[in-house]
C-alpha cells in the first residue's frame, strides 16, 4: 500500500512515522523551502519536534509527482494544511 502526505510539518511528519509499518512506499510533498537538507537525507526532524523517519520515507516538492505517480496505486492521501 502506499501512503502520500501533502505537509511536512509536525501532522504530517508524524503521522508519516507512526504509520510507517502499515504502508510500503510513503511520500511526503512539501514547499522546497520546508524541506532541508536533514529531513531529504538523513529523514530526520528535531524541531519542533524530534522525528527519525524510516529510509523508504520519500520526499519531494514536486506536487505533481507526489501525487500523480501514486494517484493510481496511492491506497491514502493525507492533507494536512
């Protein structure tokens, strides 16, 4: 199953992590400027708060992508705005 959250900030970060075993693929859409180099690379947040996000955790800030290339297999999308 696959998972795509639209909003890398403390909902959706967080519902990425807890639901992490129930979905094969997840991908989290954000604006550029809220995806740094910690959160791309190494999946990782400490702040606001302290996150450590599974290596098959996905993010881009390409919307179209994030919703296009799982429009037909994504199983949940999540907004959180």
């Amino acid at each position: 199953m696959k998972l795509t959250v639209l909003g890398p900030g403390c909902w959706g970060l967080t519902l990425a992590w807890l639901l992490n075993d129930n979905f094969e693929d997840i991908v989290v859409w954000g604006r550029e400027s809220d995806l740094n180099e910690d959160l791309v690379v190494n999946k990782h947040c400490s702040k606001p708060l302290e996150v450590q996000l599974d290596k098959k955790v996905e993010f881009t800030s390409d919307l179209k992508k994030a919703i296009d290339a799982h429009s037909a297999k994504t199983d949940t999308l999540l907004y959180l705005g």
